[in-house]
C-alpha cells in the first residue's frame, strides 16, 4: 500500500496519441540515454506524485515492454484509451481521471501532463502542489509564458469528466467567470518543451545535454 505523503499530487500522463505531427512515436525516442517517456515517469516519481496513471494507446504493447524493461511498470497504473486514433488528448485525461478516482476518491489534486513533456523539474512540480490551495488550477509560468504541467485540483474534477472536445478542452474551463487559475513563477524551460516536431525534439536535446553538463560541474564543484 502506498501511503500518500502531505501535500500530496496525482498525476494523469496522456501517452496514447499517434505522434501524427512528429511523424516518429514520440514516447520511445531517445533522450539522454532513456526513451523519452521515461524521463516523464521519472519525474513524476521524483515528486513523489501518487496515484500515477498513464493512458495509453497507440503502440500500447510497446509501452508496456519498455515500463517492464525499466520497471516502471511496478510505480504506476497503466489504462488504455481504445479510441485513441480518433479522439484527442481530453478522452486520455478522462480515462485517466475516471480511474484515479477508482483508485483515491479522496485525489486533492492531480497533473494533467502530456507524455512529450519529459524535462519538468522536481522542485517545479512541488511548488504548483504547495501555491494557492483555494485555486481551481495552478499553471506554471516561464518568462511570461504558461507551460505544462497544469495542476487542477478537487473542485474540478467534476466538471473534467464532462468536457467534450468540442468545448475547448481543459483550456475552456479556465476560461469560465467563476475559474480561478493561479499561476506559479518558475524557473525551469523544461515547462514549455515538447516534442511536437522534429525541431522541437533537437531543442529538447539540446536542452537536456544542457542540464546534463549543468549536473555535471555541480557534482565536480561539489568534491
């Protein structure tokens, strides 16, 4: 049994998606010496985050070896979108949210986090859980720009289970009058890259020989 610790989080990591606009599958890329949805589960794992629920679909059995590979599978819930190749990621993240409520009723909060997302910091992730309880969601915010992962919390669970696609998605409930979103200044680019494209996959690399090089000199500072 794990026992959630305080101030706690979920987190729904949406990895069901074709990779159409990247025209490669995006999950299993490499990154740093790991596919690239490793570094997201690792992440999330790092924070601490709990329940943790991937939702896949396309190449499902794929994903699956590689979590049995690294044995990510045993620090996880793994559920299938089934109608992943005519759906977006909105239909992943209320799977998602419909299971982790099976698993903890009682959620406070939870990250909606897509999977290309892999390079959030840890202390990024612990600050959006520790601003503003009485928010409806908390975005974190690089130079002015909003990122990912959203965190919304209790109050709109509800009202995520019934969003359609056609309404705007996540990004439609935060514009309701009565939506308070607080966003939380951080200083971690990792927020804002993706790997939509095959440029922004080089830009991701870029960056993450980047934190590599940064890790490295502080271990050496540090002998």
């Amino acid at each position: 049994m794990t026992v959630k610790p305080v101030m706690s989080a979920a987190a729904i990591i949406s990895c069901a998606g074709l990779s159409s606009r990247m025209g490669r599958f995006k999950p299993l890329l490499p990154l740093a010496g790991h596919p690239l949805l490793w570094h997201t589960l690792h992440a999330a794992k790092q924070a601490g985050l709990w329940p943790l629920i991937l939702v896949t679909g396309y190449r499902n059995q794929d994903i699956g070896l590689m979590l049995q590979q690294t044995g990510l599978e045993r620090d996880l819930e793994q559920v299938t979108n089934p109608e992943y190749d005519h759906t977006d990621m909105l239909r992943s993240y209320q799977i998602g949210l419909a299971r982790l409520l099976s698993l903890d009723p009682a959620c406070e909060q939870a990250f909606f986090w897509p999977a290309d997302v892999p390079l959030v910091k840890r202390e990024t992730l612990l600050t959006l859980i520790r601003t503003e309880p009485e928010a409806d969601a908390v975005i974190p915010s690089v130079d002015g720009h909003g990122g990912h992962p959203p965190l919304f919390r209790k109050t709109q669970f509800p009202a995520i289970l019934q969003l359609k696609s056609a309404d705007g998605g996540l990004r439609a409930l935060r514009r309701q009058a009565d939506f308070k979103t607080a966003y939380a200044v951080v200083r971690d680019p990792g927020c804002l890259l993706d790997a939509d494209t095959e440029a922004d996959y080089r830009q991701l690399q870029s960056y993450s020989r980047r934190l590599e090089a940064e890790e490295a000199e502080s271990d050496a500072a540090g002998c």
